[in-house]
C-alpha cells in the first residue's frame, strides 16, 4: 500500500523548499523564508511539527540515527538538532552512548553556531551531562567541519571504538566513513576516528565530522527527519536532489 501525499507547510531556507518541492510524498500549501526551519503537517486528525534545532522542544528531540524511531513516529511534536550539535552527536555521541568520555571535550567548528550551548543539550540526549568546551568560526563555508578531542575510557583494542561507530552508523542513510574528501554537493556527513592508546585503560579520541550545509547540518536533516515521523522512505527528497552525488 503505498503512503499517501502529505501537506505541508514549512519554513526555512531555500534549500528546503527545494528538497520539499521534489518530495514525491509531500504537497507544500504554504512556504516561508525563515532564519528557523521547522516543517508542520497534519497527522489523521491532529497538527504535527518537525522542528531544527529546538532543544526545548515539548517532544523527542536528538540526532535521527541516535534515536528509536518509534515515538518519532508517534510524536505531535519533534526536533533534530542544529549544525554544531548535529556534528558533535555524529563525532562524540557514540562515546557517550557507551559511557567511554572522561572529561569535558573539546569541539572546534569552522562555521558560525548561532546556538553552541545547544551541543550540550544534544550531547546529554545520549547521556553525557558536563557539556563540552566549544569554539566557533565566523565564516559560513559550504561544508562544515567539526574537530573533536574527547579523552576517553578505552573499551579494549582501538578497532573497539570502529566497531561502536559502526553499530551506531553502519546502517544509517546520511553518515558514513570519511572515505575521501567530502564534496560540498554530497548529502552524507562523513567523520573519521584515530585514538592514541595510552595504555593505562585510557586514551585521546580524535573525531573530524563534516557535511555540506544544506545536507546533515541543514535542510536535508529535517526532511529526513520529517521522513522518519511520516514512516517515509528516510531518503525521500534528500538523496537525489541537487545535493545528491554519484554515490547516493
């Protein structure tokens, strides 16, 4: 049986009337060019919000791939977190999740974060409640970058902490591997992991994420986040679009 259309009427940037536009399964009645993005549609008999980065949302609220997609798809309302919490769940929220960070990390993004305190509510999603010390960039670059150290309790050999991410990741439709230099136009956020084994049962966790604005960070977190609360195909109006590469 397949899904019906579904009407929507959102607000954001261009990027996502864009995605929202070549949705097979979504009909926008109304679109409005906003700092905020938040996407509202109607559920069988009630009004339902999928929001970015809005922490203090009455709803679930994390990173897409860290959650159980059941009460998203039971939830009025929802949220996905905002690009500099979003690149710190894909880089330190596997460690958090298998209680392995020790101390407070460090985060370095290259962009401007309007909200970094966010980072702390997102990282406390998965369990980790003293926050994280941020610096941020004044620029607005195509592809965003997140470089993180996080001393960390060893799990056992380094290959460990592969096979975490991988449990966390390895089946998601947007995070991947860095397997190369990650392209602007490409909708996957990629990160990369090196740990120096300090041999006392601890060790200095290296993690580098990136996506293109528009794509994880962006627009393309909140259609595939709206996806999920519809029980859409998650790659709907994400993959195949202007952000799409050759890979997707």
């Amino acid at each position: 049986m397949s899904n019906p259309t579904v009407s929507v009427a959102a607000f954001g940037s261009h990027a996502l009337q864009t995605m929202l536009e070549r949705h097979p399964l979504a009909a926008i009645d109304g679109f409005q060019v906003t700092p905020d993005m938040r996407v509202e549609f109607a559920g069988q008999t009630r009004h339902r919000i999928a929001y970015r980065a809005n922490e203090n949302v009455s709803g679930p609220y994390g990173l897409t791939e860290l959650m159980d997609n059941n009460p998203l798809v039971c939830a009025d309302y929802a949220s996905v977190t905002g690009a500099g919490a979003t690149l710190a769940l894909i880089a330190l929220g596997p460690l958090a999740k298998a209680e392995l960070l020790l101390e407070r990390p460090a985060i370095a993004l290259n962009f401007n974060e309007p909200n970094p305190d966010e980072i702390d509510a997102a990282l406390a999603t998965e369990g980790w409640k003293s926050g994280a010390s941020v610096a941020t960039a004044d620029d607005d670059p195509d592809l965003y970058s997140a470089q993180c150290i996080a001393e960390i309790r060893m799990p056992g050999k380094a290959s460990d902490l592969d096979e975490l991410f991988d449990e966390c990741f390895g089946r998601s439709f947007f995070v991947r591997p860095f397997a190369g230099p990650p392209a602007p136009n490409n909708p996957h956020a990629t990160y990369s992991l090196s740990v120096d084994d300090r041999g006392d049962g601890t060790g200095l966790a290296t993690i580098h994420a990136h996506s293109a604005r528009d794509a994880k960070t962006g627009a393309g977190a909140l259609v595939h986040f709206f996806n999920v609360m519809c029980g859409f195909e998650e790659s709907l109006g994400v993959a195949g679009t202007a952000l799409a590469s050759a890979e997707s």
